[in-house]
C-alpha cells in the first residue's frame, strides 16, 4: 500500500519490551518525542599509485546515533526505574524498543524496531517559575542496531 501523502510525525505509539504501566490506566511509555533515527556508513581512502585525481572510498563500518525519547515527567516510572537500575546498580538489561508510526485510523503503517537498547543519559530540561509549563524529561537509549519494518 503506497501512501498518496506522506504521513503525520506526531501520531506513534512506542512499546519497550517488558515494561508495563506502573500506575493502572496510566501509560509508564506516552512519549511525545523520539529522535535518533540515523544510521551512517563510515568509509575508509584508499589511494591508488598511479591515480592522483581521487582516492576510493571504501565502506568500513555501518554506525546508529542513539534513541532521544521525551515526556511529561512521571514519578515512579517504570522506564526510570531501568534507568535507575543501571546507574545505581551498573546492570544493564538491554530491551527492545519498538516505535509504530500510526494512520488517521490507528492503523501502523511504519515501524522502526531498536534491537537491545539500554538507557544511557537522564535529564529534565529544568525548571522556570515564570513558565506555565509541563516538566519535561528525556531518556536516551544506546542500542546495537535498528531497522525499518514494513508493516502493511
């Protein structure tokens, strides 16, 4: 199914492998922002004696920028209890997360899977009293990879 327009970015849903809501009806994973879906080739020159107009260029490695995950605050988070947990403790159980671009009518029309993840930065954007807004936190993730699915 092609899409004649392309899609809304602000329509997903974000689901990472075993953690549930911590308080009942309240979703411990309603971010409202994810950034970090770059995947870059490194190269290496290599010069040819005899060719001075160029060098080839060889791929040599295929490198992920982190997951950036944002939201509202929530105190007694299960994320930030994995988070915690590696900070504090320095064990790291790697999970995956799974982000499912969504239609109109709810229906997935991309997904993008990061394969064992685990948090590796924490922070609030901070605080203003002369603002009217949301406390804001954002999660990074290391992982090993990730890669696109089809979903239609």
């Amino acid at each position: 199914m092609q899409a004649v327009n392309p899609p809304v970015g602000f329509h997903f849903l974000l689901r990472i492998e075993g953690l549930f809501p911590q308080y009942e009806g309240l979703a411990d994973i309603g971010f409202t922002d994810a950034t970090g879906f770059e995947t870059n080739i490194s190269t290496e020159e290599y010069k040819e004696g005899g060719e001075n107009r160029f060098a080839h260029k060889l791929p040599t490695a295929v490198t992920y920028s982190n997951l950036t995950l944002k939201r509202g605050l929530l105190i007694g988070s299960a994320a930030m209890k994995w988070f915690k947990e590696s900070v504090e403790a320095f064990t790291f159980s790697p999970k995956d997360i799974t982000l499912i671009l969504l239609n109109d009518k709810h229906v997935p029309l991309q997904a993008w899977n990061f394969v064992n993840a685990y948090p590796v930065k924490w922070s609030v954007e901070g605080f203003n009293a002369q603002q009217n807004g949301l406390v804001i936190e954002s999660i990074e993730f290391a992982h090993q990879y990730f890669r696109r699915i089809e979903v239609f």
